[in-house]
C-alpha cells in the first residue's frame, strides 16, 4: 500500500491470523471513528478525501485541492481506500457486527465506478462523472510537482500499475475485463511491456493474480521464478527498490516459500511453488497450536500439492489450516527441475 488508511489492514490481519493479545475493542473503535462521517463533513486527516468515497463512490479528479487535507492520486487511494474498507468488514464479521460488515463491504467495492470498459482500465473520474481527458496510460509523472510522482491521478505508478489493485475482489474485477481471458492477457501484457514494477508496491502481487484463472495460473509460477531470480541478489545491491519496511523482502521470504497473502486480511494464502527442497518454520506457540511447518519440493508426473497427506483441490491455502502444523509437499513436474 502506498496511501490510503494502511494502519486498518495491518490490525485486521493481525487479528484474522490470530495474533489478538491486545485490545480489538478500542482498535475497532479507533478503526470506525474516521469513517462514520455525518453528511456534510470532512474526512479527517488519516482519511483524507474520504467524504467524496461516501458521495460519489469515489475520489474525483477535480476534488477541491483547497482543502487542507486532499488525496494524492485519487484513483489509487480511492482503491486502497475500498481494500482497507474490506478488511473492516472482515473484522465486523468476526465481531458479530454484521450492519458494519455489510455495509463496508459495498463500499469496498465502489472502484468499479472508476473501470472503463473501453480502455479496460481504472482510470480517473471527474465530479461530474466524466473521464478525466487526456488520459495517457503509461504516464508516471503529473500527480504531483515532483519527479516520479505518479501519473495524474496514480501515486509513484500509473494506470497498468494500479489497474489490478483490487486484492479483495479478484474475482470481481476479472467479470469486469469479459472473463478471465481478457484479464489474463492484459494481466500478462503489464509484464511484456515492462509495466509491472518489483520494487515498489502497488503491482508485487499481480504475478499471483493468475492462480485465480482456470486457464492461466501457469503463469504464476513461471513469472515467480523468473522475478526471483532476475531482481534479486545476495550482495548490497540484493534488493529491487526501497524496502518500505520490509515489503520487497516479504515477497521475497513469502514466494521463497511457495505461498503468498495477496490479499492480507483473509484468512488464505495463494499457492505457487517453494525455493528450496525443504523449510522448516517453528511456529509460535503463543498464538498457534501447531508445532511446526515442514514445506517440501519434490519432483513427479504432474504438478500437484499435498498438505498433510490430502491432495490440495484449489489454488489456495487457508492459514487457519497450516498454523495447525504438519507437511506440505510441493510436486514440481518432471522436466522443469532448476
């Protein structure tokens, strides 16, 4: 995340992963307090421009940047805006809050209002519900009066870097693309045309976006291996961009062990394929009940994954499952040995 109200997914996961010595209540309180405006009033500063969000569904463009606190790059805080939203309503859920939980699950999903079906973008919208014209997709610069900016109406990226961040509703914007057949060829373009960007955040899980498709997971691992291995090293120039606290070498540490949390706040991880042949992780047990977690990478006939002697059915992993201990087994297909 690079705006938006990162604090909320960061209490969220840490609760939805277990880790609760602390108090959800008065977390939950101070969550809630910069969302639930009156009408007519301003969002405060840790929400900046969020009363627009309430409005229109999303951050214009044109907002008044009069205002003492206005939004960098209305398109990409509005989308991490509707990410944190989501996670509160995870967190509702899990209190029993289930008006909160509705209600900011639809908020969470108003960055449709900002997808152009034409362009198959999420681009910038005007007050009056116009699109921002000219639009120029592979702008980096314009968002602000500095270099590296971010294009109008993005922050540090532009329009490829930001069109999949919707971590929460993957499924819902590949129905926006037509199909998991539009999405995955854009998707795979954003990688051709050397629009996706390791080493800063808003794009390092689109690799990982794949395994939500029937037809195009393949891609995931093949795009993993070769991130891993292209733009990261061991020397002191071993890490892709600023590290941001420790988000670059997260993906790396998480990818290293076949599993990734494209959408923290869920209780789910996205398979892919581990570094090495075998990794322990002690798990901690005052949060978890098992003892630990032996990942393996073996090689047979077909690709296939194996979690405590039960094949796995899906492209996905719930932490609920593997915090309770055991052996994950990784088979790679013969051939593909590295």
């Amino acid at each position: 995340m690079m705006v938006g109200d990162p604090a909320v997914p960061v209490i969220v996961d840490s609760y939805v992963k277990g880790i609760r010595d602390f108090d959800i209540n008065k977390a939950y309180e101070a969550i809630l307090k910069p969302v639930n405006l009156d009408k007519n009033e301003k969002a405060p500063p840790v929400r900046a421009a969020y009363h627009y969000i309430l409005e229109y569904g999303y951050i214009p463009f044109d907002q008044n940047m009069e205002d003492e606190w206005w939004a960098w790059g209305p398109v990409s805080t509005t989308l991490e805006y509707n990410y944190a939203d989501w996670t509160i309503s995870q967190l509702a859920g899990l209190l029993n809050d289930t008006e909160t939980k509705n209600k900011f699950y639809q908020r969470s999903l108003s960055y449709k209002k900002l997808f152009d079906p034409e362009t198959k973008f999420l681009r910038p919208k005007l007050i009056n519900g116009r699109w921002k014209e000219p639009f120029d997709q592979l702008a980096t610069e314009g968002s602000g009066d500095w270099v590296g900016s971010g294009g109008p109406g993005y922050v540090e990226g532009n329009a490829w870097n930001y069109t999949w961040f919707v971590p929460h509703d993957v499924l819902g914007l590949i129905e926006l693309f037509g199909g998991e057949k539009e999405f995955s060829e854009k998707l795979l373009e954003s990688f051709n045309n050397g629009q996706f960007t390791i080493n800063n955040e808003p794009d390092i899980f689109y690799p990982y976006l794949f395994n939500y498709t029937e037809n195009y997971s393949h891609h995931t691992s093949e795009l993993v291996d070769q991130i891993m291995n292209s733009a990261f090293g061991i020397d002191e120039n071993g890490l892709p961009g600023n590290d941001d606290c420790g988000t670059i070498s997260g993906w790396f540490v998480f990818s290293a062990l076949g599993f990734y949390p494209v959408c923290p706040g869920a209780d789910e991880y996205v398979l892919n394929q581990p570094l090495f042949d075998e990794i322990e992780i002690q798990l901690d047990q005052n949060y978890y009940s098992g003892n630990e977690l032996v990942i393996k990478k073996k090689f047979g006939n077909a690709r296939e994954v194996i979690f405590n002697g039960s094949r796995m059915n899906s492209n996905f992993i719930k932490h609920s499952e593997i915090i309770k201990g055991g052996e994950l087994i990784f088979i790679i297909p013969n051939g593909e040995e590295k």
